[in-house]
C-alpha cells in the first residue's frame, strides 16, 4: 500500500502544475496529521475538478469514515 501511495505521488509530480501539487501536497500532510475536516475541505474542490490523487484520498477517506459524515452510526 505504502509503494502505490509513494508511486501516486511521484505520478503527481510528472502531471500536474506546481501549484497543483502544492495543493495537493498540503492535503496529504493534512491527512497524514490525521487532520481529515481540513483535507477534506482541501481535497474536494480538487477532486471535483477530476485529479486523480485527490479522487484516490477523497475515496479511501469516504470508505474508511475519516472526516466525514456517512449519514450511518455502527
């Protein structure tokens, strides 16, 4: 899992603009810090806009419950 992550970002550099990346760089620090209201608030906009890497961190937020509300309570 680590490999394909460390794969995704070097990916990220290849395609997209610096300003991208640096975008989508704070969010990563956000979500590694456990800090997941904030990189969703970072994350969505750009994964609207069809990135990739946001769509990827955006999806196994939704899937593992991390900063967001599902509407379920377990």
């Amino acid at each position: 899992m680590k490999l394909f992550l460390m794969l995704m970002v070097i990916l990220s550099l290849v395609c997209f603009s610096h300003q991208a990346f640096a975008d989508i760089k704070d969010a990563e620090l956000a979500y590694m810090a456990e800090d997941y209201s904030w990189a969703v608030n970072e994350l969505k906009p750009m994964a609207e806009k069809g990135n990739p890497l946001a769509q990827y961190y955006l999806g196994e937020m939704y899937s593992n419950g991390r900063g967001v509300w599902t509407g379920f309570l377990i």
